[in-house]
C-alpha cells in the first residue's frame, strides 16, 4: 500500500458518521410548528421561558428556525441525552436550518 492509500484508509476507519437516520418532524399541540432551537442551552431556556408565559422577543432569540409538521430532518450523530435531538432541516424552506429539537419532536420511520 502507499501511503497515501494508508491514510485514506486510516481517515476512512477513524471518521465518526455525518448521520445518525433520516426521521420528520412531528408538532404536539395544536399547532403545525415545530420550534428547532439553536443550541441544547437555547431549547432549555426557552421551554422555561414558554412555561412562564414570557414575552415573545425573550424567546426569538433562541429559535433556529420553525418547520412544519412532516418536515423531513437528519438526525445529528451527537449524543444529546434522552430528551433532545440535534437536527439537520432537509426539505422545506427551513432546509439547512441546524438546531436541537425536543425527542418527541422527531418521528422515525
């Protein structure tokens, strides 16, 4: 093997994947929106902020983006714990958005 053969054969073997599974987005409530919050810090915050009835531009900040129910999203490989999930927005007007979504907020096939 040459030794450019061995590091790509090394990069390949070391290289944590890009996705953890394909799922869509799913609202609760009775709402069609789906708040994907920057970070796991923003979600955390503005779950606390919504529960005290906090004014609208508290919460803004925080929010990636608002897809739709049956948005489609690629799961972030990232461990969040049990009840978040980071996602990668990949249809509808918010694809490309990133952000952190609540578990119950992602639906798999």
């Amino acid at each position: 093997m040459t030794p450019a053969s061995l590091l790509i054969a090394a990069l390949i073997s070391t290289t944590i994947p890009l996705v953890a599974g394909e799922s869509h987005l799913t609202a609760r409530g009775p709402d069609d929106d789906v708040l994907v919050w920057k970070t796991p810090e923003a979600l955390i915050e503005g779950v606390a902020l919504i529960r005290a009835k906090a004014e609208a531009s508290a919460i803004i900040p925080l929010i990636a983006c608002v897809p739709r129910t049956g948005t489609r999203v690629i799961e972030a490989p990232e461990d969040l714990g049990r009840s978040m999930r980071g996602v990668v927005v990949t249809s509808g007007e918010w694809a490309g958005c990133r952000g952190v979504v609540e578990q119950e907020d992602v639906e798999r096939p």
